[in-house]
C-alpha cells in the first residue's frame, strides 16, 4: 500500500514540477513580448 501511495505522490509531483516549469517559459516569453512592445 506504502509503495503505491508513494508512487502516487512522485506522479503529483512531477506533474506538478512540470507545471511549474510551464508556467514559468510562458510568463517569460510573455514578459519579453510585453518589454518588446513597450520598447
């Protein structure tokens, strides 16, 4: 039962570093899109 939940909890946390990482390219290329139309 341990090893599953485990397993489980290392799924969410990839899912969830991914998601991160995600968010993070697209708040950039935003970021730089914005500072390229104001410039």
């Amino acid at each position: 039962m341990m090893g599953v939940v485990t397993d489980g909890w290392g799924y969410v946390q990839a899912v969830y570093g991914i998601t991160i990482l995600v968010f993070v390219a697209y708040a950039a290329s935003l970021w730089m899109r914005r500072n390229e139309l104001g410039s």
